[in-house]
C-alpha cells in the first residue's frame, strides 16, 4: 500500500512506520509529480526498532538511524516527500514559490534538516499543520546529530507553533509539546503545559510522562530522555514500544498499547 498523498489528512506521525522486515531497497526511476522529472530514487522500507523511543517518540535503533532515507527529493525541482510520485496539488504550487527555493538552498542548515523542513513547508501549505510539525521536529532531531543544538532548539519552538496552530491536540500530541518544550529550554511554558495536561487526569501511561517530564523541566534539564525512563519495561520484552502509529486509534490507542506492552509483570 503506497503512503498517502501529502495534504490535511496526511498523518506523518513519527517519520516512516515500523513494518515486517523487507529485502534491500531497490532504486528504481521516479517522476516527480510537480515537475515531471524523471530520477533514481529509492523507496524506505523500515524495519522494527529495538530499542526504546525518545519522550518525543523519535524511535530506537536501528530505524532511528535512518532518517536520511524516509524522503525523496527531486534533483530538479527540489519537491521533497516520501514518494515524489505523488503531491497534493497546493504542494505543486508550494514548490515554485520563493520561500521554498530559499529554504532548499540555505547552506548554513544541515542538508538532511533542509529536506525535513522543505517537506514540512510544503505540508504547512497544503493545510496540515500537525503533519508539518512533526516534519519539523524531524528537521530538529537532524539538527541533534548534526551537533546544531541552536537549530535543534528553534525548530521545536517551529514544531510547537504548529501543533499548537492546528486542530486540538489528543494527550500524546501534548505530551510531545511538552517535550519539545522542554528540549527548547522553554521550562516555564513546559511547566504550564505539563501542569494542565496532569490536571486532565489523563490515562496511566499519559501520567508516567508527564511526572517524568515534570521532574526534568524542574532540573531544568533540556536533555533527551527515553520512554523506558518514564515506564520501565518487563525483562522479557524490553523494546516493544514501537508498534505501528498509523493504527494508534485502534485497540485504544498508542498511549494504551504503550502501557500494556511496558507495564511490569
């Protein structure tokens, strides 16, 4: 099933979703459907992560390593998404704007954190902002391995912005602003944030983190941190907690299947 064309409905959620494991990747030619190009491109096909994800949910290894193929990029047209065969058609008219020209051309950002900002660009135009945020908190952790805590910082406050610019966020949208929050050194707008999202009385392993994210933004502690520091997970299954987001509203969500599978025997 090929991922969903950019646009409002467009759930990029966590960067590329965790599948059955797959052959190698195949390049095969691509037209870019803005621009008509033809060009090689290779299409992700993930695998399972092992290890915890992020408070954020950036996910373990080996997926969180692979950021650097979950988009294809045009060489002509510069147009970015996850396949380049399909594009919404106010992303056709983002593409050829100028301020899309400059972001792909910004030499002083990390190359990988231009493509997940061109991609959140294009999303932002088309409408969805929460697909775009998440893009852009995917610029920011780019930015973490690129060693650019500066820009890192300012693209969550970017992530921030968004989410909090589209339609109401769900509890596990909060908890990740209160992250990015957090991660920007914003502490008293995190504090706020965290204090009111405990007050909801949100399920038990909503209220794990936000303790946990509580304790950080009092030590003002802007660092990364990982799911298993908020739910210690069972001995015999220490890595579970990236089951597949696309389907987080089924069987209660992603913050239940998160709580079943690292609650303790």
């Amino acid at each position: 099933m090929s991922r969903p064309t950019p646009g409002p409905s467009h759930a990029a959620r966590n960067g590329p979703q965790p599948g059955p494991r797959a052959a190698a990747n195949r390049p095969a030619e691509v037209i870019c459907a803005v621009c008509g190009t033809e060009s090689r491109q290779t299409r992700f096909r993930p695998i399972p992560p092992e290890g915890a994800p992020d408070l954020d949910l950036r996910p373990g290894e080996p997926l969180r390593s692979t950021m650097a193929s979950w988009l294809q990029q045009c060489p002509h047209c510069g147009y970015v998404a996850p396949e380049i065969a399909h594009a919404h058609p106010a992303a056709i008219e983002a593409v050829g704007t100028a301020p899309f020209r400059a972001l792909i051309a910004e030499t002083t950002h990390p190359p990988l954190s231009r493509r997940f900002l061109a991609y959140a660009y294009v999303l932002e135009e088309t409408g969805a902002l929460h697909a775009a945020a998440e893009a852009t908190l995917q610029a920011a952790w780019a930015a973490d391995d690129a060693r650019k805590p500066d820009l890192a910082r300012a693209w969550r406050g970017d992530a921030v912005a968004l989410w909090r610019a589209g339609p109401p966020l769900d509890a596990e949208q909060t908890v990740r602003v209160i992250d990015a929050l957090r991660r920007a050194g914003a502490f008293e707008d995190a504090g706020a944030t965290a204090d009111q999202l405990a007050a909801s009385h949100p399920p038990e392993a909503v209220a794990g983190v936000i303790a946990l994210e509580q304790r950080l933004i009092a030590l003002q502690d802007s660092g990364r941190h990982t799911v298993a520091s908020a739910l210690p997970p069972p001995a015999r299954r220490p890595h579970a907690t990236q089951a597949t987001i696309a389907r987080r509203n089924r069987a209660g969500g992603w913050w239940e299947r998160l709580r079943r599978l690292w609650r303790r025997d």
